[in-house]
C-alpha cells in the first residue's frame, strides 16, 4: 500500500511539474493532452476501476482457497496488476485448476489489457489529434499577424520617404518666401500624416475578417 501511494505522489509531483515548465513547447503540449482528453478519463478511469475490481473478485472466489496470491482481494489486486505488467502467475494457477485457469487469464488479458488499454490509447491519440491542429492554427496565424506587422512598417517607411523626397524636389524648384516658409512646411507635414493615417486604417482591418 506504501508503494502505491508514493507511485501516485510521483505521479502528481511529475505532472505538477511539467505543468510548471509550462513554457516550453513540448512539455506544454504533454499537459495540454491531458487537459483536453480529462472529461474522457475520468470516466475511462471508473470503467477500468470497475473491470479490474471485479476481476480481481472473481480471482479471490475461485483461487483463494488454494493460492496465496489471491488469499484475499488485497493479494488479488496485487496478483493481477503484476499480470498487466508482464509478471503473471499462471503457473500456479494451472496447477490448482487447469481449465479455469486458462479461461480465466484469457479473458483478463483480452478484456484487461488488449480491450481496456486500447480505449485509453485511442483517448489520448483523439486528444494529441486535437491539440495538433490546433497548434498549427494558432502558429498559422501568428505567421499571418508577422506578415502583416512587417509590411505596415515597410509600407509606412516607403511612403515617408518617398513623400519626404517630393517635398524636398518641390521646395528646391519653387523656393517659397522666407516669410511663408514655415506655413509650407506646416502643409507639407499634415499632408503627409494624413497619408499615414489613411494607409494605416486601411492596413489595419485584418484580411479575415477579425
């Protein structure tokens, strides 16, 4: 019993942690699979908790009598979840009772571990499904808003030059008097930040319609 809860601690420990390191990518994409695929666990959770249970029942009822291993539903929790990770004791078990046996831990390894953990694969691969296109959506825009973003600057840097060279041409041919010099200027300068403000309003509205 000790074992399991310090198993079930590191468990959460590590998770925690990961949820922490949040910031990279990869380890944000693991808690991000659990998140989406929670609901969907939970309930695979019960579903498995109520086959296991009652397998392990049914092991205490028809082995308990002759093996150690399932003297109890203690011991039979134990025995069968050593099954599902390859340590099996069949060996005992056909001893004891050849054709029950057989029977027996067929149907646990094909409910338990083919049938069951299949499910819980099939859960995290819908969810990791999920979570990818989403990722590639969200890095789908963030390369639009880039795009964007670069060419407002590049057109807003062409525009005031260029404007800024017809401004200087145009004083250089007709020299304005030095008393008017600084009404010209004032003209030239509103003129062009109402270039800027128009070009910028109309590169502003986003092309999809945000």
């Amino acid at each position: 019993m000790l074992v399991l809860l310090l198993g079930i601690l590191c468990f959460m420990a590590t998770f925690r942690l990961l949820n922490v390191l949040g910031y990279n990518k990869r380890i944000g994409t693991v808690v991000r699979v659990f998140r989406k695929a929670a609901s969907q666990l939970i309930w695979f959770g019960l579903f498995f908790t109520a086959c296991f249970t009652i397998y392990c029942i049914l092991g205490w009822l028809l082995f308990g009598a002759h093996l150690e291993y399932y003297k109890d539903i203690y011991s039979s929790l134990q025995t069968m979840f050593l099954s599902m990770i390859g340590k099996n004791r069949f060996t005992e078990m056909d001893n004891t009772s050849p054709y029950m046996a057989k029977i027996y831990f067929l149907i646990f390894i094909g409910v338990v571990v083919y049938l069951v953990l299949t499910m819980f694969l099939a859960l995290l691969s819908e969810a990791i499904d999920d979570v990818h296109d989403e990722a590639k959506k969200d890095t789908g825009d963030e390369m639009v808003d880039f795009v964007l973003k670069k060419l407002k600057r590049l057109i807003f840097n062409l525009v005031g030059r260029s404007v800024k060279r017809l401004v200087i041409k145009d004083e250089s041919k007709h020299p304005a008097p030095r008393s008017n010099n600084a009404r010209f200027e004032n003209i030239n300068i509103d003129a062009l930040e109402e270039i800027r403000n128009a070009l910028q309003c109309a590169l502003i509205s986003d092309p999809r319609g945000k």
